[in-house]
C-alpha cells in the first residue's frame, strides 16, 4: 500500500424530510491514503455540483455502534440495524441522511484494509504538510 491509494464507492441514502418521508440521493464516498483521517462524501443533488462533505473516518466508524459527533455533524445508528443516520448542519439549513449499513461498513472496512488504525501518521507525507501550511501563511 502506498499513500497514493484511494478507494471510492458509490452508494443510495435517503434524504428524510421534515414530515418523515424520504427522498432517494446517490452520494459519492472518497478515501485517499495520503490524507488517512478523512472521507469525503459527495451528496448528488439534481444536476447541480455535488455538495461535499469531509468526515472523520473514525466519526463513520464509531458512528456504527453508538451516537458520535458534536455541532455540525452527528451520527449514530438506525433503528433498524441496517441504516445509518447521519445529521448535517451548516449555516444554509440542516439535513437527515439515512444510509444503508452494509455498503457503507464495507467501504469503510476497505479502506481500514489500506491503512490500518493507528497507522494513519505512517501515510502522512509531514514535510509536504509543513510546507503547504508554512507557504499559505
């Protein structure tokens, strides 16, 4: 494995509306080794740009089994052992997602196959890091 490794998967969630009914979306999963914490989720909405959202790896993981997150995002398990729930919230509105269990442990555990837990640093290049941040500043 080699921090140019990305893994992507698509998957169908449910956008829950205020009276409780849903609407189907497709959504776009991102892992990228060089950047080992993060996933990023492209929400496909109509025929405008995706919306994106970058989540901690570990937020979806725990997310699983118990309610996580704090402040813009939470997530926690469906009621019926086969969704997940994921809350959005921005200064443009808040959002519901339900999403299916099974494709999304299995994105997940590929991309814990790539870069195991608590190896994440391993992948992290700190010199282009560094260098990044100082020339931005």
């Amino acid at each position: 494995m080699n921090s140019s490794t990305t893994i992507s998967a698509e998957l169908g969630l449910r956008l829950v509306v205020p009276d409780r009914t849903t609407v189907p979306l497709l959504a776009g999963l991102q892992y990228a080794a060089d950047d080992p914490y993060a996933i990023r989720m492209a929400f496909y909405v109509g025929d405008d740009e995706p919306v994106e959202w970058i989540f901690a790896r570990e937020l979806l993981t725990v997310g699983i089994v118990r309610k996580v997150g704090d402040g813009d995002v939470e997530v926690w398990p469906g009621t019926d052992d086969g969704s997940l729930n994921i809350a959005l919230s921005s200064p443009f509105g808040n959002a519901l997602f339900e999403v299916p269990l099974a494709p999304l442990a299995d994105f997940l555990h590929r991309t814990y196959q790539a870069v195991p837990a608590g190896r994440e640093p391993e992948f992290i290049d700190i010199d282009t890091e560094l260098a990044t941040l100082l020339w931005s500043s």
